[in-house]
C-alpha cells in the first residue's frame, strides 16, 4: 500500500507567488533578494498554518539555489528539492522546544563558523524560538548581532511578546497575518479541483471559515471531509466532522429565547446535544448568529458582514425585528461567559442552559427609553388629573446627613456626668439609648414628612395626605420607586 501524503504537505507552495495570503511579506523578501539586501536574521511571526514555515523554506531555496541567488527558485536542483523536503544538509530546522538549552545553543554556535557543504550560505530555521531559555538566548546574541557572512537566521513563533527585547532588536520581524475565508476558500477549490473531487460551494466555504485564518487547519479538515464523505464534500458531512448544527435549528433555539420561552429554548438546545452536535461548537454557532442578528439589525439583510453559513437572509431580518440592541448585546454576553466557563469546566452544560434561561428572560425586560417614556406619562396622568393633587413629590429614603465634628468644648460637655444620677452622655428629658443631638446637627430628612418621625402635620395637611395616598395612580408610582409622599402642593396652599 503507496503512503498517503497529506494535502497540506502536498500542496505546500514552491514559489513566493504560491503563498496564500501573505503578498506584503512574499513581496518584501523578494525585492530584498533582487536588489541583494537580504538581512542576516529574519524573525516570523504568526499564528499556526499560515505560510511560516514555508516561507521560510522558499527563502532558504532562493538563497542556496544553484542558479540564484534569485526570487524565483527552479525548484529542479538538489538544493531546491532538498530544501522543500526539509533534509538539506546546509538548511538545518531545529525545534525550539526540544532544544532549547544553553547547551544546544553553545553546539549551533560552534558549528556556525564552519562553511557550508555545498550551498552558498548555512542557514539556520528556529521554529518556535520563544521556548529557548533566557541563557540559551543569552549564548546566542553575539552570534546573531555579527554572525559569519555564509550564515543566515531565520526565526519563526507564534507568541513574539515572549522574546526578549535584545533578539528582537538583531532581527528583521515579519507578522504572518490570519488569512482571509475567502482566499482559503479559492485555494481549497482548486486543490479538489487538482484532486477530482466533487466540492459543494457552501461546504468549502464552511471548511474556509472553521480554518479562522489558517490554511493548513482548512486543508488538515478537508482531508477529512473528503474521508468521510466517501470522495466527496458535502455540507452535511462538514457538519458531521466538526460537530455542528444547522443554522436553522440554532436560529430556533434563539428565536425560543427571544419569545420568553425557556422551556423551549431548553428542548430544543437538547435536541441539538442529543443529535451530536459538539457543546462548545453550539456555543460558538450561537454565538456567531446572535452576531448576525445584530448585523441585520445595524446594517440590514444585504450587508457583506453575514455569515455564509447561517440561515437565510429574510428569516434572519425576521428573527432580528423581535430583538432589541441592548438584548442582543445583553444575549451575546451571556454566551461569550457560557463558552469561557464550559471550556474548564467537566460538564459545560449546566453553564449553556443558564445563557438560555437568561436569554430568554431578557423578553420580559423593557428597553429604558420605554421605561422613561412610561414615567413621563405616569407624571403627565398625575399632574393633570382632575380634582387631585396638582402635584406629588416623590422621594427615595435618604440616609441620615453625617454629623459635623463637634468642637472639644462640646464634647467634655455631653460627657460630663448628668445631674440627677442619669447616665454619662444623656440629656435631661431625652428616651432612653437616644444620644443627645450636637450643636448644629442637621435635621434628619423625614422629620417634618407627616409620617411620625417628626412634628405632627395640620389636620388638613394630613387629610390631602391620605387623599393623595389613596390613589391607584400614585401608589404605583410609590411601588415603582420604593418611595413615599414628601409633601403635597394643592394650589396655593401646601
């Protein structure tokens, strides 16, 4: 049985012109080898799949090509064929993270001095250098700063915050950006195109977009998609591989929370589980058609922002009518912090069917320019109601004022004994446990409210104030506010 090559392996590109995604560095490094300014380090960076590598490998076969140095390799001599295999004997790839000691560092410097077998330069790739340690980069900035003239450094890493400052500043730094759906779509199509093999347009383009910017994660699952789906690709059988839904039952879920129905919400998300789909790629689709929602909402069912995955256009309009912007905000919240806990967490679905409950509780909350429309309209009623108070001041329980600092005068004349054998600290005439009043202490703020912590209102004052008390009108505003009458205004008289 013939081994099976990968398609990321296969299809690995030869040329600057074959990398996808990456013109503005694949550019660069050619103007650079054509005007014979090629620097002495080169550090890439990047997260994972997306050209590091194989940029590198391209830039080391320009260099040492027998007919270069020249930015379009032949890829037909030993060199160049030795390079793209990765088995060069003057292209050495070392692994960062398995040797990353001071040691390993001494043993490359040492060697560096010696002249390549074969090439024009010796050059050395570290891929993931960020797991050298502090000493092994410390034994390798003299070499890097002034390294032989046939020597050439090459770094690549997918976390550049962790190197020091002083490698940093001997290299050239490139950033690998994350490739855009679309391009990695392009490509896919016309790699089964090469493959013969039968591709669904929606399905490419959902195994572009589960890559999020990485070309050999896109091609690492087309391999798989192509296995399961016997030859070929389908949208079912991408769904099936990465565990996913179809966006019109995930729409359901949310259109159930946004009608206030949990337990709706609740079944048809365990349909969801039961049927196979993957709990933290639920989450993910949720989330992503919350966002659309919020798209829809902001910039119409045409926009180029949606996700071409999801459900239809008109059915998402539908769906986005129902909510409002802050409970969609509120909603996409409530998920975000759902994924985050399900990921550390033994079992995540306790945390997914509490977003849903809250989501769907969201309907029952009315947006705040309604609720201060509603109070306007409340305080419009009150004050032109006939044969009522024309108006009623609502106030909140306010705590006590704090008391002035009394002057030391003061102080050793409330500590001073009482004279008829009461307690130290009281005053003549005050209950027992008060704590006579200070000099110039503000009076608390309910004491003349009519409500008997305070001198007793005028019987008629105190009649308007049952009046005013008894209506529906102002007993709901009192509810809504947690609040109680201050004083009631009848026209000129209070």
């Amino acid at each position: 049985m013939e081994n099976y090559e990968v398609l990321a392996r296969r299809y690995r590109p030869t040329t600057f012109d074959e990398v996808v995604g990456q013109e503005p560095i694949t550019r660069t490094l050619r103007n650079a080898i054509a005007a014979g300014r090629v620097a002495h380090a080169y550090l890439f960076c990047g997260t994972r799949g997306v050209g590091k590598t194989t940029v590198a490998r391209i830039l080391a076969r320009a260099l040492n090509c027998e007919k270069g140095p020249t930015a379009e390799p032949c890829g037909k001599c030993d060199i160049c064929r030795a390079v793209h295999r990765g088995d060069d004997v003057d292209v050495l790839e070392i692994d960062g993270a398995s040797n990353n000691l001071v040691e390993d560092v001494r043993v490359l410097r040492e060697n560096a001095y010696y002249r390549p077998a074969r090439a024009r330069y010796k050059i050395y790739y570290i891929d993931e250098v960020h797991m050298l340690s502090r000493n092994a980069f410390n034994a390798l900035l003299k070499t890097l700063e002034e390294p032989p003239e046939h020597v050439k450094f090459i770094f690549s890493t997918t976390e550049p915050e962790r190197l020091p400052a002083t490698i940093l500043s001997r290299c050239q730094r490139f950033d690998f950006r994350a490739v855009p759906t679309e391009r990695i779509a392009e490509h896919l199509e016309r790699i089964c195109k090469a493959e013969k093999v039968k591709a669904d347009k929606a399905a490419v383009l959902a195994i572009a977009r589960e890559g999020r910017g990485s070309v050999r994660d896109a091609l690492t699952l087309l391999d798989q998609v192509i296995a399961v789906g016997d030859g070929k690709v389908a949208l079912e059988a991408v769904r099936e591989t990465i565990g996913a839904a179809g966006g019109e039952r995930i729409l359901a879920v949310i259109a159930a929370c946004g009608a206030g129905e949990t337990g709706k919400a609740l079944q048809a998300f365990h349909e969801l589980l039961a049927s196979g789909a993957d709990l933290r790629i639920v989450l993910e689709q949720l989330m992503r058609q919350v966002r659309d929602l919020m798209v829809v909402k902001t910039c119409g069912p045409e926009a180029e922002l949606l996700d071409a995955f999801g459900p239809d256009r008109k059915v998402l309009a539908a769906e986005a009518d129902r909510w409002s912007l802050p409970a969609m905000a509120a909603a996409l919240g409530y998920l975000t912090e759902a994924r985050s806990r399900a990921r550390w967490a033994v079992d995540g679905r306790p945390m997914a069917e509490l977003a849903l409950v809250r989501m769907a509780a969201l309907a029952e909350m009315e947006a705040l320019p309604e609720v201060l429309a509603h109070l306007e309209s409340i305080e419009s009623r009150l004050a032109s109601a006939p044969g009522r108070a024309a108006a009623v001041e609502l106030a909140r329980p306010r705590p006590a004022p704090s008391r002035p600092l009394a002057s030391t005068a003061e102080k050793k004349k409330a500590l001073a004994p009482a004279p008829d054998g009461d307690e130290v600290g009281e005053s003549p005439g005050s209950a027992q446990g008060e704590v006579a009043p200070v000099p110039g202490e503000v009076p608390p703020f309910d004491q003349n409210l009519g409500n008997g912590s305070g001198p007793e209102p005028p019987p008629s004052a105190k009649r308007r104030i049952e009046e005013v008390s008894g209506d529906p009108l102002v007993q709901a505003a009192l509810r809504l506010f947690e609040g109680r009458i201050a004083k009631v205004a009848d026209g000129n008289n209070e």
